[in-house]
C-alpha cells in the first residue's frame, strides 16, 4: 500500500495489549512484483450456505483509514 496506515492500526493493537492484527495479503503479478492488501474477511449468509468451502476474503484497493489508493505493483527485488 501506499500508505502506512496497516503499520500505524497494528503497532496500536500491539500498544493495547491485544494479541491480533490486521489480516493482509501479497499478491503477485506475471513478472513476481509484490503488492500488498488489506484483506477482510466476508461471511455465508442465508441457508444455502456451500459445505466445506470458506468464503472469499475481500482485498481492498484504497486503504480505509486513510482513503489512499493501493499501489499497483512494488518490486520484490531491486537488480
């Protein structure tokens, strides 16, 4: 992300004495740059719910404390 606003919430959970912190993702494209996303976590609702698949995590693509976009790609390694 753009941003360090991800850093900032877990270093204050950590502040607080909570023992959690907020779920990311990597992601990477065809030439292995390496972007990375808050990742929420979604639920099954209703009663025809699928058995034994998990529901799929939503990745943000601005980031919702701060408003600013995610960056498209970050290089993994510098050559």
């Amino acid at each position: 992300m753009n941003c360090d606003c991800i850093e900032k919430v877990n270093q204050r959970l950590a502040d607080a004495g909570h023992n959690y912190r907020l779920a990311t993702t990597l992601l990477f494209d065809d030439k292995m740059n390496i972007s990375v996303r808050l990742s929420l976590p979604t639920t099954w609702t209703g009663d025809d719910k699928p058995k034994r698949k998990k529901p799929p995590f939503m990745l943000c693509t601005l980031c919702p404390f701060c408003g600013v976009a995610t960056d498209s790609t970050t290089p993994a390694e510098e050559e």
